[in-house]
C-alpha cells in the first residue's frame, strides 16, 4: 500500500516538472510566433496573441518583451493612445529601456523619446521618495541605492534638457549630497586604533653615593694610627725653617688612597713627599669597629740648615 502511494505522489511531481517545462516552452513559443508576425507586418494577428499572453501571468523579463511588442503593434495601427500606455507600462518597468535602432523605425523611438521626457520625471519624484524614506529609517544601504537609481535615471539621453532646470535639477543636488552621506552612514566604521604599548622607562642608574671621608673633627670615628710612614730627606741647603703641609686619604685598607700638597715646600721635595706617600701604611680608621675612610693632615718641618 504505501509502495503504491510513493509511487503515484513521485508519477504527480514528475508529471509537473513536465508541465511545467512544457508551458515554459510554449510560452516561449509564442513569443517568437509573436515577433515573426511583427516582422511580417501582420500586426493585427501579432497584437491578438500578445494581448492573450498579456492577459497571463508572465515572469517579469517576460511581461516588459510582451509590452513592448505590444507597443510596436499599436503604433503600427495607429493606435497611437492606446501605444502610449503601453511604453507608459514599459518605461514603469524598466526605466532605462530604450527601442534599439536596428529594431525599430524612427517612429517608434520618437514615441518613446516622447513618453519617456513625460513618465521618467514622475518615476523620479517616485524614487526619491523612497530613497528618503529609506534614510529617514536610516536605512542606509537601501537609501544610498535608492538616490544612486535616482541619480542614474536623471542622466538619461532624454532628459538632457529637462534635468538642467527645476525642478529635477534641484532633485539631483538633494540626491547627489543624500547618495553621498548614506553611502557614509553605510560603510563600516574603521577598525579601533592599535593600542599603543608604551616601552618600558629605561633602568635608572643606580648611583651610589660616595663613602663618606671622616676627618679629625668627627667624634665618632677612630684616627689611623701610622705604622710607616716615612718623608724623604730635604736635599739642599736652607736658611729658613719651612713647614709645609701633605693631606692624605687613608682607605679602609689602610693605604693611602690620594695625597695632595696643600702647602708646598719646595717644588722638589713636594714631588718626593708625594711619591713617598704610596708606601705609607696605617691601621685604618673605624667608626664602631668599622674601617672608614680618612682624611688626614701631616705636616712637614724642615729646619735651617748652616
């Protein structure tokens, strides 16, 4: 039972895909019937067919080739009212149809020329309609669509004259600048900027502060005590007493980190003295228990000589 049923639901599907086709094909048909009765003159024969078809419903691309034929037979008869509605219904449907010259007589085109200078301002008053409707719901894609058809329909060969004066030419200035901010308003917004990654402030120096040098002024701290320290003998002859005076910085080792001569003897024994001081050795100065650094004071007594 249910292998019988299968069997006649597949028969009535397959039987209206070749209807279907079948009808596609004769309509199809009688388009073509229709176009070589034009060409052969026989418009009235033309006409009767493309009003049947007419009277049917047809795919759209279909519908606007029957309406124009439509419109090609009726001028042919004279009949010229009831042609212009017939291009009226071609140029609704398809704005941009123009008659091709190897199809058609001259005419023919000028009726259409004349048609389209009276219907195509009424479809443009339409179109941007919609299209600000459109952007007011901030529709943008379709907006910006809309004022583009609007803009292009403006450009047509038969309107040349028309659209340079308003009110059309005022419809494309409005048309131009809502195109153009609907078209904004629908583009996506620009990626977010890459954050910017701050480098690291470079490591600070570490500055050490120097150690400190003690001097015999600090109470806390325990002076070296020298345990060589032995000035060269003063070579010459001299007829007054000279005191001169060498400061020396004893490190944490004990030795004599730096010497200076702060009161000269002699140009000489001041260079000596100094040489003399790197082989100087102290215990070193402490500030509880610790070695420190000291600034120390020697003076130099160079007696006369006879």
């Amino acid at each position: 039972m249910r292998s019988r049923f299968s069997h006649a639901c597949v028969g009535l599907v397959l039987a209206g895909v070749v209807m279907a086709a079948t009808a596609a094909r004769a309509q199809d048909t009688d388009i073509a019937a229709a176009r070589d009765l034009y060409a052969s003159a026989a418009y009235d024969e033309a006409l009767a067919l493309l009003n049947r078809m007419h009277a049917s419903e047809r795919p759209a691309a279909e519908a606007r080739v029957i309406e124009q034929y439509r419109a090609f037979c009726l001028l042919a008869l004279g009949r010229a009212a009831d042609a212009e509605r017939a291009i009226e219904a071609v140029v609704t449907a398809e704005p941009s149809y123009h008659p091709s010259d190897s199809d058609v007589s001259p005419r023919i085109r000028n009726a259409f020329a004349d048609v389209r200078r009276r219907t195509l301002p009424v479809i443009i008053q339409q179109k941007y309609a919609r299209a600000k409707g459109a952007y007011d719901r901030k529709e943008w894609a379709a907006a910006a669509a809309g004022f583009s058809e609007v803009l292009v329909t403006l450009a047509d060969p038969d309107l040349v004259a028309d659209a340079a004066r308003p009110p059309l030419s005022d419809v494309r200035t409005l048309a131009s600048g809502f195109e153009e901010l609907s078209a904004k308003a629908a583009a996506p917004p620009p990626p977010p900027p890459a954050p910017v990654v701050q480098a690291p402030p470079p490591p600070q120096p570490v500055v050490t502060a120097p150690p400190q040098i003690y001097t015999a002024e600090d109470r806390t701290v325990v002076p070296p005590a020298a345990v060589s320290q032995t000035l060269p003998s003063f070579r010459g002859v001299s007829p007054i007493e000279r005191i001169g005076r060498i400061e020396v910085v004893v490190d944490e080792t004990g030795a004599v980190e730096s010497a200076v001569m702060t009161s000269s003897v002699s140009s000489a024994y001041d260079k000596a003295a100094i040489a003399a001081t790197k082989n100087w050795r102290f215990t070193p100065a402490t500030v509880n228990g610790k070695p420190v650094k000291f600034r120390k004071i020697i003076q130099i007594t160079v007696k006369p000589t006879t």
